[in-house]
C-alpha cells in the first residue's frame, strides 16, 4: 500500500479532485491511501439534490463551500477537525457495498487507541451508540474508493446550522435530533491529543498491517493535472448544485438501502423530465436509468417493460425492480 501526501491541503475541491485523479490515474496494481483535512465545508453525495440539503444563507454568511463527490450517500459537514480517509483498491464486483471490509482497519486502530468502535447500520462506525464516521464508495472498471470521515475535534454546533436535515432520515433512525446522535473520537479518548498525533497514529496503526507501504509524492505534472481537474470540475456551479428540474409529480420513500427521491414531469402523459435524488450507494450511473424513462408513457405497464431488462439494485443496491416501480407509479 502507498501512502499519498497532500502536502497538508485543506481546500476540499482540490482534495476531493485529488482523490478522483489517484482512482483514474495511479497504477491500477497498487493500492493506495490518502488523508485529507478539509477547512468548513458540506460535501454532497453524487445522487442529491444540493439545494435541498444545505442551508444557502448560513453558508453564504460563513464562506463555508459547497463540493459535490463522486460517490453516493448522504452530505456530511467537514471541518479541520475531521480526517478523512480514502482506500484506493481494486475490486471483484464482491467489495462494493462492502463496507465491514475498509472500515475494520480503520476500527482496529481506534480500537488500539482505547476507543471502542464498531461498524453498525449501512455504513456508519459508532462508538457508545454514537456515531463518529460515515463511509462510502463509489467504482470505475476495476478500480474503486473506498472513503470515510473520521469526527475527531468538529464543531458540532455547525452541523445543524450548515445542514438541513430531513425528518425522514431523523425518524428512520429513532432519535429526534442528529446532534443526540454523533461525538467527537477525542471526547473517548483516555488523553487528550491533537489532531497530528491523532493522524500519526492512526497510520502508523495502518502501516503495521503493511509491509510494502510506501509515500507518494506527487510530481509537478501530477499537481497540475489535479488543478486542472478542480478547475474543470470541482470549481464549476454545474458539478456541484447541477440544475433542478421541472417537476408535477415528487415520490420520496426511504428503504433500508437509503433515501430515493424522484422528480418527475409528465407531459401529455409521457415522462418528458425525470431525476432521482438519496443517499444510496450503487454500481451504475443513476443518470442511465433517469435517461431510460424519457418518453415512456406514465403508465406503469409501460414502466415496468422498459425496466424488465435492468436489474434496478445495479444503481441503488438491494432494492427489487416492483419496489422501484411502485414507487414511480405511486404504489406505497
């Protein structure tokens, strides 16, 4: 495993274009692991619908930015109190989804440290039943990321105030705010510690595991192309808030693999706009299956014929085709 060194930057457009240049770019037989630390920001999962998630004038008034990733799940805060972690692997179809696999070396440190944590939920390490790290994936060819946040020191007030969080989330996990249910790794610990030992052990704890780790650090060349990335990508409005569309029908359900939130314009009883918001993580591009359902008449015999050939938990998870149909349709 190689260790890449972001040379401490904290601007999450340029770290989270650095984690996509390493997954498209670095040597596909190697793996790979970055730390980043990114100063106040809400970083939106690829499938929602930004505007819908934040709080626009806080975060106008705070100069917090707003950077859209590449994988799936839910918009979490980060701030320099929060150490992310990115494993950069191959996969073998098997490891997508599999977040027991990435996480327990992670949990095996904080473990070390004297921390008790534990993988619980879809994707979320806990410690006391509180939540310290949310994680995610996201796949191209054979290669895939595998990344999480570590709440080390975060400002927990900010949270509430940067997010808007929707009540169907806070009711599907039976507590009545997201503040009762998330701490600090530091508020476990024996003794206190800052957030450079922190990181220092945690990869010393990673590098014992691995006997061929290595440092990268990236070359002139290397640096440029994730600048050009950022700039072509993560600096744009359209990557990071993309265009609402219009809509008559809006269908919301959460299921065990997530929230799924569809906007769909009918015209003249054909489907003429359709889009599909959540947390969910899946393989395929969503966009395929919203660019699927253009034309096709609102009608759920014509619905179903056109997905019959698709197998729908490619691009939200374990989740059938009728659940999904039901849910275009307007069955609960």
């Amino acid at each position: 495993m190689i260790f890449i060194d972001n040379e401490g930057g904290t601007d999450p457009k340029l770290n989270l274009a650095l984690e996509e240049y390493a997954l498209r770019n670095f040597d596909a037989s190697t793996d790979y692991l970055l730390f980043y630390i990114n100063a106040p920001s809400i970083i939106i999962g690829r499938n929602q619908n930004t505007i819908e998630e934040i709080n626009q004038e806080y975060i106008d008034k705070n100069g917090i930015k707003v950077v859209r990733r590449i994988s799936g799940g839910g918009a979490v805060y980060h701030d320099l109190g929060n150490l992310n972690f990115s494993f950069i692997t191959n996969h073998d179809g098997k490891s997508i989804s599999n977040f027991k696999k990435f996480t327990e070396p992670v949990i095996r440190v904080l473990n070390e440290l004297g921390v008790t944590a534990e993988l619980k939920g879809r994707n979320d390490i806990l410690v006391d039943e509180k939540k310290i790290s949310g994680t995610a994936q996201f796949s191209t060819g054979k290669r895939m990321i595998s990344h999480g946040t570590l709440l080390f020191n975060t400002d927990m007030s900010e949270v509430g105030k940067a997010l808007h969080v929707k009540m169907s989330k806070i009711q599907s996990k039976g507590h009545k705010s997201v503040r009762s249910r998330v701490a600090n790794i530091s508020e476990f610990l024996k003794e206190p510690i800052t957030m450079d030992h922190f990181k220092k052990q945690l990869l010393t704890g990673l590098y014992e595991a691995k006997e061929d780790f290595e440092i990268h650090k990236l070359t002139e060349a290397e640096w440029k192309a994730v600048h050009e990335l950022k700039e072509t990508k993560y600096d744009l409005w359209d990557w990071n808030f993309g265009n609402s569309p219009k809509f008559n029908i809006q269908r919301n359900k959460r299921f065990p693999i997530g929230e799924i939130d569809l906007r769909i314009f009918v015209e003249k009883g054909h489907i003429s706009d359709f889009k599909i918001y959540g947390d969910f993580f899946g393989r395929q591009p969503i966009a395929d299956l919203e660019k699927r359902l253009i034309g096709v008449p609102y009608d759920k015999n014509e619905i179903t014929n056109k997905l019959c050939q698709i197998t729908i938990s490619d691009y939200f998870g374990k989740l059938e085709n009728s659940e999904f149909i039901d849910l275009v349709y307007g069955n609960d």
